[in-house]
C-alpha cells in the first residue's frame, strides 16, 4: 500500500477523508433544512429555501474545491521541495562534494533521500580509496627508485673502471666482487618487491594446514645458520615444542627466516639470538630475542612499515632495504596471526614476538 510507503501521503489522505466527511455532514444538514422547508410550506417550498439550499450546495462545492487545491498544493511543495533538494545534492556530488543528509522522516522519498546519501557515501569512500592507491603508488615507486638507484650506480661505477682498464688483478678481482654484491642485492630486491606486489594485490594464495610448528621454526634456523657461522652468531633454540598448528607452512617460514636475519645481521660477532616459543591457551608464541644494538623508542612503531631503516649508525652502515620485517609482519597478518617488537633501548637488545592462532 502506498500508504505504508509514504506516511506523508496517509496523512494528507486522512485530512481530505475528514474535511469530505464533513462536507458531506454539512450537504445532508443542508438538504434536511429543505425538506424541513417544504414541510413547513405545505408541500410548497418558499424562495428563501431554495435559495438557502442552492448557496448551502454552492458553498459545499467551494469547501471541497479548496480542500482539494490546498491538498494539492501542499502534496506539490512537498514532492518539489524533496526532488529539488536531491537536485541540489546530485550538482554538488558532480562538483566533488558530497552532502550530509540530516532529515530522518519516513516515507518512500526520504528512504530515497536515505539511498541517495548512501550512494554518495560509498563513491566518496571509493574516490578516497583511489587517492590513497595513487599516494600509496607513487610513494612505492619513489621507494622503489631509490633502492635500485643505489646498486645500479655502484655497477655503472665498478664497470666503468673496469671497461677503461689499467687495474691490477686484485683490484680487477675487488670490483668484480663488489659487482656481484650489487647484482645480488638487485636480485634479492627484486624478488622482495614481486612479493610485495603479489601480496599487496591479493595474489598470494596461501595453503594453510595443521602441521608442527616446531618443523617449520628448525627449517628457518637452518636456511639462516651459514649466515650465522659467519658473523659467529650462536643461535640458541630453547622450550621447543612439536606443537600442530594451523598455519602456511612456506610463507611462516619465510617470515621467521626475515626475522632471524634481522637479528643476526645487527647481532655483534661472538653474539647470541635466542629462539623459543610458548604454548598459551589459545595461541603459539614465537620468541626471537637477541642481543644486538636494540631499537629506540621512536622507531618501535614504524620498523614495519615498508622500506623503513632504523637511524642508527650501524643501521645506516649495515646493507639493508628496510622490506624483510614489513614482509614478515604482512606474511603473518595473512594467516591471522601478528608479530612485536620490543627492546629495551638502544644497545640492549630486541625481541620480536609471533602469535600463531592454535
């Protein structure tokens, strides 16, 4: 019923029920009076009857004609009142604004008023979440140009002594090396950044199953143990348990093996990482402490952010692109896990924790 749909509408149907009503109470009083007239005549009907009874029915027909004009016109304003303002409201989203709609009355107009808000809504969300890509973007490629700048320039330097000769074979031997160092660097770049890209993009498909946790810690302590060895970096596993948890068996290894790296490479030589884990009640966690430079205060919150590298000077010392912990913590959240980082300041060590859902 269209009176469910629009209360308005029901509300202007009742006046104009109740002023016919009415009208009509007054039209049968009126034609009572007449027969009352001729009754009172003898069968005969005097002038003044008639005429009362022609202006009583003239002035029923006035009532109804102006019932139905102020209905009409207070339907009308209504209806150009609500179609002019969501006018106003579709020039203003066409121009880049978008409107707040504040009546709450009920009705089919104002629940098109209530859609047509939420239309607006939803296209300024998305137009934000276009300006954000193109921030988000445009800031990747920067970051990306100013990784590869570094190696690309190192290369072009090293091959240019190299073309123009005139180097004894250590040096020969020197610059090749550094050479290859750059072109590793460029590849491990490389490979980091399609990862980003998959895993920004949703293309990463994980196949998360129940398989043992402490299986999956021991392989990545072995892909990083050479590393390891050669900064004598002892990595002490402790309180590991064979514990089925679900879980991407690759992409969690990856994340820890990011981790453990991090930790070696800013570990002094003859240093100590230390790996454990805990069972909670409903969650695994994964330490990985060490006690390499530590991390200040103000970086704890933005070492996961991509492409972010620490102050410090063995930070800026050390080659790194700031990607493995930002991987790590994207690579976990996927799974519906998380990974901390805490440290007691600078010099003391840090210790980063993954939550696995059991």
């Amino acid at each position: 019923m269209i009176f469910r749909k629009d209360p308005k509408i029901k509300k202007l149907f009742l006046i104009l029920t109740a002023s016919l009503v009415l009208v009509g109470f007054l039209f049968v009083m009126n034609t009572m009076r007449l027969i009352a007239g001729f009754e009172n005549s003898t069968g005969m009907a005097s002038g003044d009857t008639y005429q009362g009874f022609i202006m009583g029915s003239i002035a029923a027909v006035i009532i109804i004609i102006t019932i139905n004009i102020l209905l009409f016109l207070g339907m009308g304003k209504y209806l150009v009142h609500k179609l002019d303002y969501l006018s106003i409201a579709a020039d203003k989203i066409m121009d880049g604004q978008y409107p707040v709609f504040m009546e709450d009355e009920e009705g089919i107009l104002s629940r098109l008023e209530s859609q047509f808000y939420q239309i607006s809504r939803r296209m300024k969300l998305g137009f934000d979440d276009i300006r954000k890509e193109k921030e988000n973007l445009h800031s990747l490629v920067t970051d990306i140009s100013h990784q590869i700048k570094t190696p690309l320039s190192s290369i072009k330097v090293f091959n240019t002594l190299l073309i123009e000769g005139g180097l004894s074979p250590q040096e020969e031997e020197e610059f090749l090396g550094r050479a290859k160092e750059q072109i590793d660097k460029l590849e491990w770049l490389s490979d980091a950044l399609i990862k980003i890209s998959k895993m920004e993009t949703g293309m990463i498909q994980l196949n998360m199953q129940r398989a043992d946790i402490k299986k999956t810690i021991i392989e990545a302590v072995n892909e990083v143990y050479s590393r390891a060895m050669e900064k004598n970096v002892e990595i002490d596993m402790q309180d590991l348990q064979s514990i089925p948890v679900y879980h991407d068996i690759k992409w969690t290894r990856e994340a820890i093996v990011n981790i453990l790296e991090n930790s070696i490479k800013y570990t002094a030589d003859q240093g100590t990482v230390n790996v454990s884990m805990e069972k909670l009640e409903t969650y695994i966690k994964i330490n990985i402490r060490d006690n390499g430079i530590g991390i200040p205060p103000h970086e704890i919150s933005k070492i996961f952010n991509r492409f972010y590298r620490g102050g410090a000077q063995k930070v800026v010392e050390t080659e790194g692109s700031g990607i493995g912990l930002y991987l790590s913590r994207n690579l976990l959240e996927e799974q519906g896990g998380t990974i901390i980082a805490s440290s007691p300041g600078e010099g003391q060590g840090s210790q980063f924790s993954i939550l696995l859902t059991l």
